[in-house]
C-alpha cells in the first residue's frame, strides 16, 4: 500500500508541469487559484483544530510566516511562467535544482558540505549547462524560460529554508495554512498591480487549474506528508526525482514535445547529480525533506 501512494504522489507531481504548461491562463493567475482553494480548503481545519496556536502566533511566527509565503508565490510565478516558455523537461530539471541552492545557502550560514555533495553539485551544474546550451541554440525564448525555472528553485529553496524554521514551533495544518494563504494574498496584489486577469476563463482552462490543485497539491503533497511517518526523508527524495523523466514522458505524450537528444544528456546528468546530493546530505542530515511543486 505504502508503495502504490508513493507512486500516485510521483504522478501528481510530475503532472503538474504538463497540465500548467497546456493552460492558457496567465501563470500568476493559475499559481493565485491552485494556492487561494488549498487555502479556503485548508480552513476549515486550521480555524478549529489549528485556533489555540493561530491565537498564540507571535511576531517571529509572523515574519517568518510572511518570508515563506512570498517566497512560495515567487517559487510559483517563476516556475509557471518558465513552463509557458521553454520545454517542460527542462523546466521540471531546472526546478529540481532546488536542492543546489539549499546547499548554497548552507555554505552562506557557515555550514559546508561533504565531498559527496560537492560532486553531486558538479555533475547536477554540467546538466543544467548542456540544456542551456541547447536552448540557447534553439531559441532565446527557451534560454529565458531556463532563467526563471532556476530562480523557482532558488526561490524554493528559500522557501524551504524558512519553512524548516516555522515548523519548529507550528503545526503542519497551522503552517501550511498561513503559508498558503500569505502567497495567495501576495500573488492576488501582484496579479491586480500587473493587470492580469483572474477570471473569464474557458471551461478547459478552469478544469486544468482544478486539475493540477487536486494532483499536485492534495494527490502529490498531501500524500508525502502522510509518507513520512512511515517513509524517510531520503527515500522519498530520491523518489521525488523520477518526477524528471515522468513529467517529461508525460509532456512527450500530451503536448507532444520533441526534445534534442543532448537535452537528455542533460536531464540524467542533473538526476545523477540530484541523487548524489540527497543521498550525502540524508547521510549528514536524516530528519530534512524536500519540497516538491
């Protein structure tokens, strides 16, 4: 059972990509309503259960909460914005780089990482320069697309970051509430500031927005959540990566994306780097997760 809820959790996830890349609503207005409905679903919840810590928030609680959540709405405009201009494969790998980031952070805070994850990092880049490379020659479009996708993921990455300092003192149901809530009020301000319309959608488009906040929010994180009570940290990493070539399979047989064969090239080199990394610093560190998209 534990392993068929894995396999539904890499398949919400890796469809994500495809489904947002084959809507046409504005990325920020998809990133506002997958966040505003997990929000108003999570309410319920977090306003009973969740009152007695949601009264006791203090203004620490608060920053942090505010960091997290603008940079979970930065994480989303990126990324989305990234699927509508370069391939989804590539976008999903360059997202995945989150991990990279994390490590960077860490060499920034004064905590330096092993040689395995210094290899992992080297083999992980060398991917990420042959789809670059690709793209460059394929389009500048494409290269932009390839920009935004690596500042989702350091922007995940610091989401990350500031999350693992919320949850010290907050609940699950608490935390992702506010968070939620935080980057849905922040891309709704940065939707009305920058004029991009919110509704008057097509019925497809409304059913593929429903689509990705049911796979990847409730089918995709919310069974994570459930795993790791009885899965680790590391295993459920390393699991995480096959959302690379599924998503991009699923792009090949949906959006029908042909892909240069050195952007596969790439692609292995980033999941062989990826894997590298999160297997030495699950060795280092065994109680941290991953955030998915």
């Amino acid at each position: 059972m534990t392993v068929l809820l894995l396999a539904v959790a890499i398949l919400g996830v890796s469809a994500s990509g495809p489904l947002m890349a084959a809507t046409t609503a504005p990325a920020l207005a998809i990133a506002f309503w997958r966040n505003a409905t997990a929000t108003v679903l999570l309410a319920p919840a977090a306003l009973t259960r969740g009152r007695p810590e949601l009264v006791g928030l203090t203004r620490r609680h608060w920053t942090v909460v505010v960091f997290a959540g603008v940079m979970l709405a930065a994480h989303f405009a990126t990324w989305i914005s990234s699927l509508k201009l370069t391939s989804v494969a590539a976008a999903i790998a360059l997202i995945s780089m989150q991990v990279l980031w994390v490590v960077l952070i860490d060499i920034l805070r004064g905590v330096w990482p092993g040689p395995g994850v210094l290899v992992g990092c080297v083999l992980a880049i060398a991917g990420v320069f042959v789809i670059t490379g690709v793209d460059l020659s394929l389009s500048r479009e494409a290269l932009l697309g390839d920009g935004l996708a690596l500042a989702g993921g350091l922007f995940a990455a610091l989401y990350v970051v500031a999350g693992a300092r919320a949850r010290e003192t907050l609940g699950t149901t608490t935390y992702t509430f506010l968070v939620y809530g935080v980057c849905a009020a922040t891309l709704l301000v940065a939707c009305v500031l920058s004029g991009v319309q919110l509704g008057g959608f097509s019925a497809r488009d409304w059913a593929l927005i429903a689509a990705v906040t049911v796979c990847a929010q409730f089918l995709g994180h919310s069974i994570i959540n459930h795993l790791l009570a009885v899965m680790t940290p590391v295993v459920i990493s390393l699991a995480l990566l096959l959302e690379v070539p599924v998503g991009a399979m699923l792009a090949a047989v949906f959006l029908g994306e042909a892909l240069p064969w050195a952007t596969y090239g790439g692609l292995v080199l980033i999941l062989a780097g990826l894997a590298v990394v999160t297997l030495a610093r699950g060795r280092r560190q065994p109680t941290e997760t991953l955030v998915g998209d």
